[in-house]
C-alpha cells in the first residue's frame, strides 16, 4: 500500500502545501540547531562565569549528544509505531523546555542533566522528520530533501553564532537559552497545528480513511479510502489477493551493507561536525583569536554546511552518491590539514594571515563535511523502505551521535594534549574522515546518476 501512495506522488508536481510540510519540519530543526550548539557557542563564557577548566566541561558539552543518540534510535522506532508528526511534535517540547531551564543551573551536573534530556528529543526529532517529508514527497525528490533536513542543524549554529556576537553582550549567556528554548517551544506548537501525519503511516495502521482525507486535502484531489487500499501492485499482491503490506524490518540481512556502511560514515563525518562545533570556539580562542573573530569562523563553518547540504540535491542525480562520498571525504581531510596550519599560524602570530586561513580552512571543512551528512541522509531515505524508514535512519542517526559524543566529551583533554597545541584533536579529527571514507565504501544502496 505505501508503493500506491509513492505511486500516486509521483505522478503529481509538489504542490505549496507539500512545501508548506517541509517548511515547517525544517524551521523546527533549525531552531532546535541553534539549541543543540548554543552551549558550544558560549562555552567560554560559562567557562568563565563557573571558574572551571576545559576538562572538567566534558561532560556537559556531550551529554547533548549523548541524549541524541539514544533519542535517535529509541524515537526513530516510536515514530513508527506513534506516529511521525506526534513524536516529532513532542520532542521539539522536550528540547525548547531543557533548554529554558538550563538557563538556571550553576553546575556541570545539572546542565549535563538537562543537555541529556534535552539531547533526547532533538535526537528524536531528526529520524521521525526525514520520514515524515519524505513520505510526503514523491520518490524523486527524496534524496535532496533528506539532505536538506541535514542542515537544520548546521543552519541553527550559524545562525547562532551570527545572533550570539551581537545579542550575548545584552542578555548574557543565560538570557540567550531562555530565548531560543522559548522559541523552541513556540515552534513545537506550530508544527503540532499545521503539521499533517504520514498517509504511508496512517494506511500501514489501518487508518485509510484519515490517510485520504489528508492527502484530498494536501493534493487538491478527492481521495476515497479504497483508493489506498484496493489497488495491489508488485510490491504488495497480485491480482485477486489481499494485498501483502511490507514488513522488512532494520536488521533483516538485506539492509546489512547499508546498515554498517552508514553506521561508519555518521560515525566519522559526526565526529568532525561536532568535535569543530563543540570545540572550535575554545580551540581558536586558545590559539589567540578573540571570542568575535571565533565565532566569526565557526559562523562561516556553519554556512558553508548549509549551502553544500542544498547544492548536494543538485548534483547527486547527475554524479551519484557513490563518487560524491569518496571526493567528499578526501576534500574534508585536506581542509583539517589546512585548518591544522591555520591554528599553527594563529598561535605564532595572532594578527597575521593565519587568521585568514583559519576562516577558509573553516569554511572548506563545512562544505565537504556538511555534503557528506547531506549524502548519507539521502541514501538512508532511498535505501530503506517506509517499513523501516524512521528506525533505520535512527539506527544510522545514533551511531552518528556516538561519534559527537567521543569528540565532544574528549575534545577537551585532547586539545590539553601536546601542551595545548591543539595538534591531536585535529588529528582525531583527520582519523575520523577516514573511517568515514571506509563507511561509504561499504554502503551498496547508492542513488545512481540519473
């Protein structure tokens, strides 16, 4: 039955309320983005204001990412068994709450709680939104809007960090996680009245009838329930027989190859993204620049990821995921073999080119590494069936949170290393890209060059 559905978005253009879902899903993620990297942005500050050392912030600045990855597996399963639009709604009240009372805490034991809490539901959120758009969206479009959901949270820190070097000097660091979880919540509201549930969902619980409404509704056209129950195809019977609804699960040996491939390409491509996102601000400050210049960088960081993640969509049907992930990974080691000398520079001279470098070096990491991210969202929408889809991609979404969660909780003592040089964290760093190149390598659902 959900080949039907695909079916009947396929033969159709997307229309403004399909877009309109899209909208809102993303505006969620962006804003739950700037929550889930807020903390990295001001680190320094907290840093400061509680008199302690960068070691000691460890488990603060990973428990986020600790609370994700395990949001990002147990949610992506409640979304298919609950409902993509009612998990993806409440973890997005989860995160906006933990972040407002993070705001009140003055120890490392109570912001970890909540960043743990908090972590789950924006870990939650991201697997239940790439089904919800995705099974919204006809096939051809899948890939590219998967990526871009992948955005919301480079999106979110850069907008952050754009918002911080203005605003954190007005309200304080506190101010700013009682704003943006205020907005947070406001935002879960909105996708609770204007968000639509899956029509793949709905059928495969038996709810026909609610799935045509919705789809009369979103596709201008009338729909009946027998209209998504009595036409077998291929994929679900034959002629004269009960359809047969697909039951392929996660772990059924299938998807083995694009279960372990994708498991290893988050890994690595996480570890990057949220070692630079948790660390970068106090690398750089370490290494000389101020907080502004900092923040300026982790800024381009973020935008490069974003503008990559869109583009990605525009090129991956004419190249293929396939050799888009190998240079991918080759272009993101070489910008931390040049972030590696930029920091060096900085560190010699912190008014010479070095900075400028730096920014570049920065810049380059964001596309490449941002590109991957969008690239292994794209082929997990393609290669699992709406069966399995949101565990699946949450299954791959964990083991990607378990990279942040090693660079986010060791970051701090491996820029203590080599005294503070900032040397082995990069390296962990490079390490990590190549872990991610084998993933891509493993991985035998592409989506091929059109």
């Amino acid at each position: 039955m959900s080949a039907l559905i695909d079916r009947i978005l396929d033969a159709r253009r997307i229309n403004g309320r399909q877009l309109s879902i899209v909208s809102v899903v993303y505006s969620a993620l962006v804003i739950d983005g700037i929550d889930v990297q807020l903390l990295s942005l001001v680190a320094p500050l907290v840093l400061a204001d509680w008199g302690i050392g960068r070691e000691a912030f460890g488990p603060a600045m990973s428990a986020a990412l600790l609370g994700s990855s395990f949001g990002s597996s147990i949610g992506g399963g409640l979304g298919d068994r609950y409902g993509r639009k009612n998990v993806l709604v409440a973890a997005t009240l989860l995160f906006g709450l933990c972040t407002v009372l993070a705001a009140y805490t003055n120890t490392v034991m109570g912001m970890t709680l909540l960043r743990l809490a908090g972590g789950f539901g924006f870990g939650a959120a991201l697997p239940t939104s790439v089904a919800l758009v995705s099974e919204w969206l006809p096939t051809r479009a899948r890939a590219r809007v998967a990526g871009m959901t992948s955005t919301g949270t480079p999106l979110g820190g850069m907008l952050g960090a754009a918002f911080l070097i203005g605003l954190v000097s007005m309200v304080g660091w506190r101010g700013c996680f009682v704003l943006f979880g205020v907005v947070s919540l406001l935002f879960g509201l909105l996708a609770w009245i204007a968000l639509p549930e899956s029509p793949s969902y709905l059928v495969s619980r038996g709810r026909a009838a609610r799935a045509a409404t919705l789809m009369s509704k979103q596709l201008g056209v009338a729909f009946r329930p027998e209209d998504l129950e009595s036409v077998p195809d291929a994929a679900e019977g034959v002629s004269g027989t009960a359809p047969v609804v697909a039951t392929e699960r996660v772990f059924d040996r299938v998807n083995l190859r694009l279960n372990i491939g994708s498991w290893l390409g988050f890994f690595g491509v996480y570890f990057v993204a949220y070692g630079i996102a948790a660390w970068s601000p106090v690398l750089l400050t370490g290494a000389g620049m101020t907080l502004p210049q900092a923040l300026r960088a982790s800024f381009v960081y973020n935008l490069c990821a974003v503008t990559s993640a869109l583009v990605h969509g525009q090129v991956v049907t004419r190249f293929g995921s396939r050799r888009l992930l190998i240079v991918g990974c080759a272009l993101t080691l070489g910008s931390i073999v040049a972030l590696t000398y930029g920091v060096a520079a900085v560190r010699a001279d912190p008014a010479g080119p070095g900075n400028l470098l730096v920014v570049i070096a920065s810049g380059g990491l964001g596309a490449f590494n941002g590109a991957l991210i969008a690239l292994i969202y794209g082929v997990l929408a393609h290669g699992f069936p709406p069966s399995c889809r949101a565990g699946g991609v949450g299954m791959a979404m964990m083991m990607g949170r378990a990279g942040g969660i090693v660079s986010s909780f060791f970051g701090g003592t491996l820029l203590s290393l080599a005294g503070g040089q900032g040397t082995p964290f990069l390296v962990a760093l490079g390490a990590a890209a190549f872990l991610a190149l084998a993933g891509t390598l493993v991985i035998d659902r592409h989506v091929a060059p059109a």
